[in-house]
C-alpha cells in the first residue's frame, strides 16, 4: 500500500493533519489547515474585494460651484533680463572708487569673497541676483532689459481634422526640441 500525498495548506503552507477544511476567502476556495481555519474560516468577514452585485454607496454630487468670468487677456511687454558686456569693468572700478578690500566688501554686499573677485576680473558672470545686490550696494547698472517682439501664435480652425502626415509631423518636431 502506498503512502498518501502530504497535502499542504494553501495560506501559511504548514502540512495538514487529518482531513482539513474548505473556506471561502476572498472568493476563492481553499483547502486550510486547524490553525488558520480558527483565523479565517468561522468568522465571516463582510469585506471583500471579489464583486458582490450589491451598488455601493454613493456620496452625494457636490453643489456645482459658480463660473467664474475669464479674466480680459492682457498683452504683457515681454522682456528678458541681461547682463551688460563689461560687467567686469563696471564692478572694478566700483570696488576701486570705495576704497575698501574684497573681504569688508562681501560682508557688506553678502557675496564671498571668492565671488567677488571673480566678477570684478571678468571670470564668471554675476547671476541675476547677484547683479542686483550689486547694483544696489555701488549704486550702478549691471542689469539690461532687453524687450522681444511677440510672435502671433497660429490658430488651427474647430473643424480641423488632422491628416496622418500631420500627426507624425508634430511628433518629428516634438522630438527635435
């Protein structure tokens, strides 16, 4: 006579002793041991995830709220900040005008020192915040608008229906940026 297959439970996989039990879980059937027949299989959780036909609750549709009245489109001047050229200059002869060292300096204007001296010869640039605290503490102007034309966006008409090669060539352009 041969021995019978072992058979295992199916949530924490320990043997089972004697017959077993089948419980619903989750909607599913299995075949469980003593131990997680006391957890899962007397009490009957109202919880589940399988669908019971039944609707659920529906929470009330909130009150539609007003439209509010689009604000009149203004056109703004557009304009960028810049840097002037000869920043480099413009700042070493501001540094040498007051008279003090880099060090009184830039616990003054609250740059390094390191920054400092490398604006005032030319080596890097002034970001735009540094610029202002510049012009600020030296009362000079290190900081250009620079106004740009607006161009006239194309409109596409409502009753435009876009072809194949329209598509694909909005998607070669998108790639290209």
């Amino acid at each position: 006579m041969s021995k019978a297959k072992p058979r295992y439970c199916e949530i924490c996989g320990a043997p089972i002793r004697g017959p077993g039990h089948r419980i619903r879980l989750e909607g599913a059937e299995v075949l469980v041991c003593d131990r997680c027949y006391e957890k899962y299989g007397r009490k009957k959780s109202g919880f589940s995830i399988m669908p019971t036909g039944r609707e659920p609750m529906r929470r009330p549709a909130p009150a539609p709220r007003p439209k509010r009245e689009p604000k009149p489109y203004r056109e703004k001047p557009l304009y960028t900040e810049e840097i002037v050229e000869d920043f480099a200059e413009r700042v070493y002869k501001a540094i040498q005008r007051s008279g003090k060292s880099y060090e009184e300096l830039s616990h003054e204007i609250g740059l390094s020192v390191n920054d400092l001296r490398a604006i005032a010869h030319g080596y890097r640039e002034p970001t735009i915040k540094e610029a202002k605290k510049l012009e600020r503490y030296f009362k000079i102007t290190l900081i250009e608008r620079v106004e740009e034309e607006v161009e006239e966006r194309k409109t596409i008409p409502k009753d435009y229906e876009p072809t194949l090669g329209d598509i694909a060539n909005i998607r070669i352009r998108k790639r290209k940026k």
